[in-house]
C-alpha cells in the first residue's frame, strides 16, 4: 500500500534495513515489490518515482512477520552470548531468572535493574552530571519544592516529630533540601530508605551521613513491585510523640513502574491516616517525548543499560532506538539486535534465541498528566491533596494521602 509521504520517516537505505532484518537487500527489494502489488501489508512512501517503507508501528510489525516467514527457510545461526559473572553477582536467583522470563515472555529487561551493583555507582554520575544541567533537574525540582513548601510547613506544624520515608531514595540529594527544613525546625526523627538496590542505600547513606547524624538513617532493600512496605514502616513510628511519615517518591521512579496501583497499595499498606505520599513525574508534552536529554549524555547511555552490559550485549550486537510508543504510551530506549543470537544462563541450564530485528526494552517510562493522576489516585483508593505543574518546563509533583 502506497501512503502519503507527508510527515513520514521511512527506511532510507535498503542496506541498513536488511542488515537490520537479517535478510538479504534482494529480500528488502522483493518486499517492497509484493508490497507495491497489495502482495503484503507493508506501507510505502513514494518519493521521485521510487519506493521506500515508511518507518512506523503498522511496518515493524509487518517487517516482524515478514523476516520470521523468511528465516524460517534458512538455517539460522545463533551467535552465542555468556552473560558476564556480575550479572550472576548482582541479581538473586530469583531476580535473575524473573529477568530471563520477562526477556522470553516480553522481550523487556526490567529497568529496576539498572540500579543493582555497579548501576547504582552509574546512576550517581548521571545524576552529577545532570543536576546543574537546563534540560533535566534542579531549577524545576526548586520550583516544584517551594510551591510544595508553604502547604508541607503548615501541615507539619501539627506534629512534634516527622520520619521521611524516601521510596527509590537514589543519592539521597532530592531529597536534601526537605530534610534540611526538617532538621532545621528539629523535628527530624530519622530518614528511611527503601530501594531495590543495596548499593543505592549505601550511597544514600554516605550522602546522608556529611550532613545529618547517621543515627537518623534507616535503610531497606526492598522491590516496591513485589512487596509491601508495612513491616519496614508501620512500626517506624515515635508512639511517644505526635508523629508524620511523609514519604517521597521523586525523580520519576513511578513512571518506570509498569503496574503503578499495585505500587501505590504496597506504599499504602505502610501509611498511617496522617502520612502524605509525594511524588514527582514528568508531565506528559507531546512535543517532547521524544527528545531523551538524559541518555544524550555517555553517562546516560552507561546508566540506562547497564542491564544489556551485565547481559553482554553490547553495540557490537545492537543498534539504540529511542522512541514513543504509542501503543504502549511509553518512552522507550530499545536495542534492536543486529544478528541472530543465543544468550545462554548457563548458571541455570536456559537459553532465550533472540532474531536479527527483534528488540529488547531496557527503558521505559511513562508520564503523568493531571487526568492520569486523578485517575491512579483514585483507584489506590487514595486522595489527592495538592498537585502542581511547573509553567513551563515538563514537570508535575503531587501528594495524596489515605482516603
Ligand atoms: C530514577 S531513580 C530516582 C532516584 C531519586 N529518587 C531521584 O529523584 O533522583 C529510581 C530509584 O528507584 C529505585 N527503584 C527502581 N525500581 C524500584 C523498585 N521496583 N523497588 C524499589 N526501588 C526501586 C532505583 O534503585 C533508584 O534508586
């Protein structure tokens, strides 16, 4: 079928797209012939009398079908991949064979990954390297806290004494500026960590401990996807004095989070009536989901797949891709595989076969709008107290509390 090229990306070299596919360019050109007779679903652009396939979600589908029909006449060869021993010493077992079920069933490696071992160091020097950055970081973040503050003050101003409970605590450094006002008033009863990363904790509490008395800091590993957070904080509080939990979930963590209600009643589950829950997301703007300021940076690129890198697959297997999935609604980072490959956990006698064309999510990130918000609020069964964008830049942060 012969679409209008206005507006259309399309696949310019025939010789990329073959060697993307896995197939010959004769194949490439055979396609776009069949295609040109309604001989298959492929969509083409026609500019100057030749035809090209135009780059979209309806093609890569099409092409998927397309390349699998084709190779399934050849005798494929798989190249053999070994995942490095530090994946096999950063994961659990049970985390190394829950990413080797999502990579078959789904074709994702979890991002909540990226932050184990040696991602959490990654993650610090991405952070430094963008938190003076105008694309990404502490001017909006300012923004957002000092909007926030007035309502926080008043509100604290009820208790004698207030945990802060930081819910993917990264470096700790977001959340900074709050325990400050805190300390400061002296009600500051301890800060809490909870991460999926061990080694963020650990960072967490270097950062903690140069300006805060590290008798403050409480810190527990925990994957808020999988469990509830009442054992760690229920019993946290002071009964003796009138105490707060305020807990934060900052930086946009509940954006990577696939199924953010289930999140939320985990968080819940360790709320008192009175605790607030903050969170902070970026603000869904068409015009930029897709631009990924962070991952322009090489310490973006090392963050983001530090999961692929613990897998072994590297650029010599795999080209980036960095778009909106409209199906999905998402941001994505993917790493479409360039040849056929085998990756082999022998730890645990398994093996996933990963075809030339075929992708992996390593990222993905969905925004918030105020309607989403109302919506996922509502369906925690909680209630919303205050919510606000920045004017201008991409960025929301909101707080709600148990209904
Ligand atoms: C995008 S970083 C944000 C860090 C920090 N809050 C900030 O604003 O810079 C996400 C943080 O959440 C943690 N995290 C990601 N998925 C998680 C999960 N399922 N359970 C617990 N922590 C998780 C990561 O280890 C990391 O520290």
């Amino acid at each position: 079928m012969i679409i209008n090229p206005a507006g259309q990306d399309y696949y310019k070299k025939q010789v990329e797209l073959a060697k993307i596919c896995g197939v010959s360019e004769g194949t490439i050109s055979n396609w776009i012939n069949k295609a040109k007779d309604s001989k298959n679903l492929l969509q083409l652009i026609e500019i100057k009398d030749r035809f090209y396939i135009a780059k979209n979600e309806h093609n890569i589908s099409e092409l998927k079908k397309l390349t699998e029909e084709a190779t399934n006449y050849q005798n494929i060869v798989y190249k053999d991949i070994y995942p490095k021993e530090e994946l096999y010493d950063t994961l659990s077992e049970s985390q190394t064979i829950s990413l080797i079920n999502s990579l078959k069933t789904k074709g994702t490696a979890p991002c909540k990954f990226v932050f184990m071992g040696n991602g959490a160091e990654k993650w610090d020097k991405l952070y430094s390297k963008i938190h003076n950055s105008d694309n990404y970081g502490s001017p909006t973040k300012r923004y957002l806290f000092e909007k926030t503050i007035n309502f926080f003050e008043e509100y604290i101003s009820k208790f004698d004494s207030v945990i802060i409970t930081d819910l993917g605590c990264g470096n700790f450094k977001p959340a900074k500026p709050l325990l400050e006002k805190i300390e400061k008033s002296g009600k500051l009863d301890k800060y809490i960590c909870i991460d999926i990363s061990k080694d963020m904790i650990e960072i967490a509490k270097t950062e903690f401990s140069k300006d805060f008395d590290e008798n403050k800091f409480v810190g527990h590993v925990l994957d808020l996807e999988l469990h509830s957070t009442e054992e760690a904080l229920l019993k946290q509080k002071n009964n003796a004095k009138k105490s707060v939990n305020i807990l934060l979930m900052f930086g946009g963590t509940i954006g990577n989070i696939e199924n953010q209600v289930k999140v939320f009643n985990h968080i819940k589950d360790g709320m008192h009536p009175e605790d607030l829950l903050m969170i902070a997301n970026a603000y869904d703007e068409i015009d930029r989901r897709t631009v990924f300021p962070a991952f322009d940076f090489e310490e973006g690129f090392a963050h983001v797949s530090h999961a692929a890198c613990m897998l072994n697959i590297d650029k010599g297997v795999s080209i980036v891709e960095k778009i909106y999935n409209s199906n999905t609604t998402a941001r994505e980072v993917n790493l479409i595989i360039k040849e056929n490959i085998k990756i082999n956990f022998t730890r645990y006698n398994d093996s996933i076969n990963i075809k030339s064309g075929e992708s992996i999510n390593i990222w993905k990130h969905k925004r918030d709008t105020f309607e989403l918000v109302s919506n996922k609020i509502r369906e925690s069964d909680m209630e919303l107290q205050f919510i606000v964008k920045h004017p201008t830049e991409a960025q929301m942060l909101y707080v709600a509390r148990l209904a």
